[in-house]
C-alpha cells in the first residue's frame, strides 16, 4: 500500500476535489484516498485507568500512541499487547487490558486503557536437586528470583521471568566455577500452577569434578620486566580451590603491576593444564608485550548529569596513551564504584589507523539524591527522628552533599556536609563538616551542652588498601545545667560554663575487606591521633580493627575478632577534664547503659575515663528457616573491655562500687536485619562480669558498624 507523506498530502486531495483519473499504477482511485486520509484522527490525550503496579508515566513509555499521534486501530491492539506483556513479565498472568475511544470536542480522540491487574502470580518453591556439595540455601542466595514471603511486597523480587532465569542459571554456574567446579551445568524448568497461581521452580545441578589449583608460574618474554613483583599479585595459591575469578584477578592486577613497573604494553594470558587424576590445575601465566595500539579517542554516553569529567578522572589513561586491556578493566571498576550508574558498559572500536583504538563508554544513571524523613527507636536516645537531604552527585560534578535535621528524646542535632572528591583534580579528596548538637540533661548525665563546631578535612591513598585523613576544627561547647534539682547538680560545671577547643589530627584507615557492606574476609583498622587546643592541651589517640574469617566453606557463617583501645595524655599538667573524657559504653562492651560503666562520683555523677581497651569476638550466620531476601542474620558474640585512668574530678569523690570490678565481660546473641532504610542490629545481652554500682541493660538496638 502507498502511504502519501505530509509534502504529497495536499496535493493527492487537490487532485481528488477536480475530480482527476486514478493515480497511475497503483489502481486506487484518488477520491478514494482523500477520504481514508479524512478519516484519519490525531490523538488528544491518552489516559489509563486500574493500574497499580505500573504508574501512567511508566505505561505511556510503553505505548506508541501519544498526544500528538495519528489513531489507528492497529497502532492501539499492539500498545495493548505491550501493556499486557510488561504485566506478564511481572507475574500478572491473569492481567486484561482493554481500550476505550471518545471524541473530543476539537475532533481528536481520547484514548483510554482500562486494565484488570488480577492477581499477581508468584514463585511458591525453589528446589535444586544434584547440588550434592553446596547446600540449597547458598545457591538460592545467589538468584534474583526469589520465592513468594512477608516482604515480596516491598522488594517485587518474586515474579516468574525466563530471561531472568537465564541470568539465574548463570549466576550459579559462576557460583560453582568460583568454588571449585569449572565443568558444572545448570538447568531449570518452571511449572505453573493456576490452583495457587504461582509458579514452581527447579533447578538441576551437574556439578562435575572438583578441582583446586596446583603450581603456580609466571614466564615472561619481556627483558627487564621484575617478576617477583609480579608473584604479589597471585591469588590462585596452590591448594586453593579453582576460582574463575581468582584467576581473572590474577590476570588483571597482574597486567597492573606491570604497567607501574613501565611496559605500559604488557599483555597477561593463563595457560592451565588440567591434572584429572589428581583434581589440579597448573597455571602458567604468561606476561608478553602486546600490540602497540594507543587511544585515539574515549566517547561517553548516556550521562546526561553527570559531567564527562568525572568519568574520565576515574580511568588511568587518556587520549594518546598507550591502549591496555587491564587499564580499561580497572576504570570500569572505579567508575562502578562511584554509585552513580546502574550500569556501565565499555567497549572497542578499531580507529582511524591500525595502530589506534576507539574507547566507547555508555552509562546508565541511576538516582544519587536522597531526600525525606526516618523515624526509629534506640534504646540510648528513646524515639528519634531525622529529615535529610543527601545528594552524592552534586551539579553532576560528582561531589558529596548532605544536610540533616535530627532530633531526639535527648536532644537534636543539626549537620552540614560536603565533599569534593579530587580537590584541585588530584587524588585528594577535600571537605568541610558543620554542627549544631544539643544534648539534654538526663537521668544519666547531670548536665547538658550545646555543641557548635566545625572542620576542613582532606584525605588521598597511600595504596590500594591504605589511606589517611587529616583534618583540623574549632568547637564551642556550652553547658546547661538545670537548677531544678539540686541532688542532680554536676560537681564538674555550672550552668553558663563555655569550652573552647581547636584541634588537629589525622586518621590512617586500612581496608582490606572483600566486601565493605557484607564482609566475609579481611581486615578493616582505623588509627586515629590528635591534638587539642585551646582550653585545653591534651593527645587523644584510638585504634580500632577487626578480622573476618570465613568458618566452613559456603556456610554463610563468618567468624570476627574486633579490638580497640584508646588513650588521652594531658600535656598541660592540671589533667583531663571530664568533658573530654571517654565514656565507651556499649560500643565497648555490650550490655551495659550509655554511660552505664566506669568511674562515677559518690553522688552518681559519670566522669569517665582516659584510658579503655576492649576485645570482642563474633559468629555471624544466616537464620535457616528464614530466605535469604528477607536480610535478616543471626550473631553469637563476647565483649571484654577495660577502662582505667581517672580524669581530673577536682574535690569529688569516686565511689567505690563503680571501680570494685575494672574488667566488663559480657555474652550474647543478635539479630542482623539488612533493612531499606540501613542494617539495624537487635542486641541481647547477659552480663558476666560488673562493678556493683553498673547499670545493665538486656537489650539494645542500634545500627550495624563496621568497628
């Protein structure tokens, strides 16, 4: 059929009105096309009507008609099967869409589509059967369908999809290639059943033989080239269980390594040969120089906020530099790691020579503001409250924002923060902190303060794993000490009383974990030292660490050491005071009230301490009845800690029965919930070792911290 453009339009209906013969060749009489084009209709608006799991912004992207669009029957049955299908895919087999047509008073026509959701269809088991060496549970951790609980309403994780099965079936191979099985195949098969419309899921696991990594070497056809610095960056030890990722890291730090040492053309390769007798792998990784091709040109797409800038800063090479494939796998790390793209893709293009390579590099943004309000419960501040406004991609120039009003049983607090993270384009790292915090006086404490105050910071790696912090501020703190009660008045301050403090300092933080979030393996330690200033002249040092360990092999259960210890010297002769001071608390030992612990005067007033030590030791597991998408986790713990040193009471006096005991221990057990809103912990606890005048608490909440 011809279809006249808009340029031929007029005149076809010109010719139509004078009456001329049939347009040659096509048999169709003119009269006849002007009036199918006369019955043609412009859309006046499209409206949608049922729909709830699909908001009308989101169902108008799925349809062709819009408000400047031509109806057409045709056009309509295909937006209907769009809308029908986005519903299929979610789970809504029993979905109906239908259409309706008015006309308007202009002549155009509005089109509405009623949907009838029904109920949605979801996932009612997930089985594995052949996985003879990892438990079901591991394997379903690691799918993106999950079955059918409490909370499928919140995270809509529960929907029977085949392509995301497909990416299902993979994630697992990669989960048994990573543990030692790089032969294993995975099937899956979904049945429906309409009398529970939902769906049962079974995967079919042949896991093959298992191997584990033999020798290890490294060849080289590079002259120069240090290959002991290269043995650093093996991590396929032998007696490890193959790993295809180890293997792949390997391959890429190891290209890495020998880019710093100058062969900026090196080329890293892994020859394996498989031992079936023995359950081996021998690799050889082979380092030679590859082909001379530089960068003619890096396109950027997709960043329709964020600069192109900030995404170049992140790769380690630039137009005109030499072309390596491990340089282009680590940018596409870093810029991963900023959390400003869901996705990132790179890719190659030949250039205009042979010699020359075309970096292309599409992204896709996803949401970097935060605004609205939180609302909890803690058992040190009773019920409290936050609205903030958090933006990590600030003007798109890849700067941190954030600024919070909170408030408390106990007080309120308000914070300014911004940071920019290559402070003059370096791999410096600069910020500015401002607050305004007000503490009451409560039961336990005899005095309240209000606390203004504020610090430029500025922070750059030192390695891969190793950076530091220095910083300065000035603080002002007031204190308010009610009159009310006078068996409640503090020995240490009046009401009115205002400290001033400047200050300096720095902090080194090791990170050696696998994973920042849900750490398996490694180790996290802060050191932090500084001097204060002002009305006062004291050295405030703390050190904290912690170890994970992973406890039999793809448990779940991750075994952690965690120590701290701290220390304030007076360098003025009068002493600490006791505003200063620690005061540890349950961060330390667990069990205990805020302030609960520690030197206090004989009228029950806390003074703290100048000196603390504490070891803590954890088991962290997976509730096994529970699925893993729910992100709830339980903990077995220890806590010991010590505090010692007493600040300058002046003429108070220590009661006796708040030191009888120096040393707190303590047991307990904890439930981990990974929620929306940030890892809330539920501690509960049973003291063994107390001083008489302590005070105890069996259960506290908090939020979950890495130290």
């Amino acid at each position: 059929m011809i279809h006249p453009n808009k340029q031929t339009r007029g005149a076809i209906l010109a010719l139509a009105v004078i009456g001329a013969a049939p347009l040659a060749g096509s048999g169709i009489p003119l009269l006849g096309v002007a009036t199918a084009q006369a019955q043609e209709q412009l859309i006046g608006s499209v409206l949608f009507e049922g729909n709830r799991r699909f908001s009308d912004s989101q169902l108008l992207a799925m349809v062709d008609v819009s408000a400047s669009g031509v109806f057409t029957q045709q056009r309509l049955a295909a937006d209907i099967e769009s809308i029908r299908q986005a519903y299929d895919r979610d789970g809504f087999l029993g979905v109906s869409v239908t259409s309706r047509t008015e006309a308007t008073t202009d002549g155009r026509v509005r089109v509405t589509f009623v949907v009838n959701e029904g109920d949605r269809a979801g996932i009612a088991a997930i089985n594995f059967t052949g996985n003879n060496s990892i438990s079901t549970g591991n394997l379903k951790g690691t799918l993106l369908t999950k079955e059918t609980g409490i909370l499928s309403w919140l995270f809509k994780d529960d929907s029977y999809d085949e392509q995301k099965l497909a990416v299902d079936r993979e994630r697992v191979r990669l989960y048994y290639a990573n543990r030692g099985y790089p032969d294993a195949q995975i099937t899956s098969v979904g049945q429906y059943d309409p009398a529970r419309n939902a769906y049962f899921i079974n995967f079919t696991v042949n896991e093959g033989q298992k191997y584990e990594f033999g020798g290890v070497g490294i060849e080289t056809s590079i002259p120069g080239l240090n290959t002991d610095a290269l043995t650093g960056t093996v991590q396929t030890a032998e007696g490890r269980n193959y790993s295809i990722s180890d293997l792949q890291g390997t391959i890429e730090d190891m290209a890495y390594e020998a880019t710093t040492q100058g062969y900026s053309f090196a080329d890293v390769r892994a020859r394996l040969d498989r031992d079936v007798t023995n359950g081996r792998f021998n690799v050889t990784y082979l380092v030679d120089e590859g082909p001379r091709v530089y960068v003619e040109r890096i396109n950027i797409t997709g960043n329709t906020k964020t600069r192109d800038f900030v995404i170049r800063r992140e790769l380690e090479f630039a137009e005109g530099d030499p072309f390596n494939r491990s340089l282009i796998v680590r940018g596409r790390g870093e810029i991963n790691d900023l959390g400003f793209f869901s996705a990132v893709n790179i890719t190659t293009a030949p250039g205009s020579s042979a010699d020359k390579v075309v970096i292309n590099i599409a992204v896709t943004e996803t949401s970097t503001g935060e605004y609205g309000a939180s609302a909890g419960y803690s058992t040190s501040d009773g019920i409290l409250g936050e609205v903030s406004l958090t933006e990590r991609n600030f003007l798109g120039r890849g700067q941190f924002l954030r600024a919070a009003i909170g408030a408390s049983e106990n007080g309120r607090t308000f914070d300014f923060s911004f940071t920019e993270p290559r402070f003059m384009g370096l791999k410096v790292s600069a910020g500015v902190d401002a607050y305004h915090r007000i503490n009451n006086e409560t039961d336990r404490s005899f005095y309240g303060t209000q606390a203004t105050g504020g610090q430029l910071r500025f922070g750059v790696p030192i390695t891969s794993d190793l950076s530091a912090t220095v910083f300065a501020g000035a603080e002002q703190k007031v204190v308010t000490d009610e009159e009310g009660n006078p068996d409640h008045k503090s020995s240490f301050v009046e009401d009115g009383d205002e400290f001033y403090k400047a200050f300096a300092g720095y902090t080194l933080t090791w990170n050696g974990l696998d994973d920042t979030k849900k750490p398996t393996e490694g180790l996290y330690a802060t050191f932090t030292q500084q001097y204060i200033g002002w009305d006062h002249s004291l050295i405030k040092s703390e050190a904290r660490a912690r170890y994970f360990v992973p406890l039999l092999e793809d448990s779940g259960i991750v075994g952690s050491i965690r120590g701290q210890a701290g220390i304030i010297n007076d360098l003025s002769g009068d002493g600490v005071h006791p505003i200063e001071a620690f005061s540890p608390g349950s961060q330390l030992v667990r069990g205990f009230e805020g302030r609960g612990y520690g030197p206090r005067l004989t009228t029950g007033e806390f003074v703290g301490a100048t000196m603390y030590a504490g070891v803590s030791a954890e088991l962290l597991f997976p509730i096994p009845v529970l699925p893993e998408n729910y992100g709830l986790s339980g903990a077995l713990w220890a806590d010991a800690g010590w505090v010692d040193e007493l600040p300058n009471i002046g003429s108070g006096t220590i009661d006796p029965e708040s030191q009888d005991e120096p040393l707190r221990t303590s047991i307990g057990a904890s439930i981990i919930w990974d929620s929306p809103f940030g890892p809330l912990r539920g501690d509960f606890a049973h003291v063994l070792n107390k001083s008489t005048a302590d005070r105890t608490q069996v259960f506290q909440l908090s939020l979950q911290t890495l130290l």
